[in-house]
C-alpha cells in the first residue's frame, strides 16, 4: 500500500509509540526557533485529511436515506427486527462503500503528504499539488491505489454505526412510549 513507501519487503513497519518518539525526539533536539515549525509537520496533510472527510460524509449520508428507505420498502411491512437490522445495515454499506471508492484519490493524496519524509517538502507542497503527481506517475491506477481496502474498512464500519443507531434509537422510542 501507499503507506509502506520506503520500508523494504520482510521489514516491520515501526509501531505507534516508536514514530512518536521519533517525531518528538526531533523537535527536541533542534533549537527554539526550529521546533515551532518541527511541531507543525504533525498536522501536515490535516488540509487533504478535510479535503477528503467532508465530501466522504457528504456522499455517505446523502446516499444513505434513499437506499434505506428502498430497502425498508423491499422488507415490507410484516419485517420483524431481524430484516430490519439487516436493511439498515446493508444501506450503510452501500452508502460507506460509495462513499469511500469515490473520495479514495482524496485519501491517497493525504497519506503521500502525511509519508513524506523532507519536513519542508511536506509543508509547501499542496494536496493539489500531490494529486497531480500520483496522476503524472500512476494515472488513474496511482489515484485509486488502496480503493479495495478502502472500502473494505468503509462500508462495514458505516453499516454497523447505522444499524447501531438505528436500534439504539428504536429502543429509546419504545422506552419513551412505555413511560
């Protein structure tokens, strides 16, 4: 995946903890002038991380409602919890794959800035400016690197939030009423 660039095949990637530590001990050791600019490389590629989540959330939840009003209605009405719970989370994955096939050139331009290992080529160079280079060096193929994974995480994690809701939400309905 895009994110492995430069670690050599059969070699652990580093964990969490030992990146943190080594972003830090950067900081650390430059001086006062250079550690402000040190700690903004931590929030490089936040501007392609926005870039990205707002239209995935606009996709997601526009094309959630009507996918599950139309599964709703294929269910019918003699639906017991079961068909339910199955409809709604089927709409959330369609809408969470959608969602996620479509914003991927958007997720594969934030991990290229947020990989990049010059701190000050991180910092000046723009998502735009990412996204046209993957298109220079890998075209469409480069843009959509990773989509499979992508929406493999996608749309069963947006599946079980909606179904979650919804059953959450039907529960306190019925408890509401009950009262």
């Amino acid at each position: 995946m895009q994110a492995q660039k430069g670690i050599p095949m059969g070699v652990k990637p580093p964990g969490m903890l030992k990146t943190l530590f080594g972003v830090l001990s950067v900081v650390k050791n430059e001086p006062m002038q250079n550690n402000f600019k040190g700690l903004f490389v931590l929030w490089t590629g936040v501007g392609a991380q926005l870039a990205r989540d707002v239209p995935f959330s606009a996709i997601c939840w526009s094309t959630l409602e009507p996918v599950r009003r139309r599964l709703l209605r294929l269910v019918g009405d003699e639906a017991n919890g079961a068909s339910i719970l199955g409809a709604n989370f089927s709409a959330g994955f369609i809408a969470g794959s959608i969602a996620a096939a479509a914003t991927c050139p958007l997720d594969v331009a934030k991990t290229r800035r947020q990989i990049e290992k010059d701190p000050m080529k991180a910092m000046k160079t723009s998502t735009r400016e990412t996204l046209m280079k993957v298109w220079r060096d890998g075209g469409v193929r480069g843009l959509f690197m990773g989509v499979g994974p992508r929406v493999g995480r996608a749309g069963p994690s947006v599946g079980i939030v909606v179904s979650f809701y919804e059953v959450v939400k039907h529960l306190v309905h019925q408890r509401q009423v009950a009262s």
